[in-house]
C-alpha cells in the first residue's frame, strides 16, 4: 500500500475531511489533497 492509499485509509477511518485532518497536522488542505493523490510528498 502506498503511502497516498494509507494516509487517506487513516483519515477516512478516524472520520475526518481533509480539511479536519489538515487542522490536525497543521498544514494546508491543499497539502493533504497532493499527498493522498501522490502529486506530492513534501
């Protein structure tokens, strides 16, 4: 499983958007959206 599939696979288990989830790792939700679509990792 890539990294894109299980970052997605965890924020989909704890219920969260990626709006939430972006809160939570204090990055934006456009950073969460190219890392679960693999554009990038950085």
């Amino acid at each position: 499983m890539a990294f894109a599939d299980r970052l997605q696979a965890v924020r989909q288990r704890n219920g969260l958007t990626q709006e939430q989830f972006a809160e939570q790792l204090h990055v934006s939700r456009q950073a969460v959206s190219k890392w679960e679509s693999g554009v990038s990792l950085s």
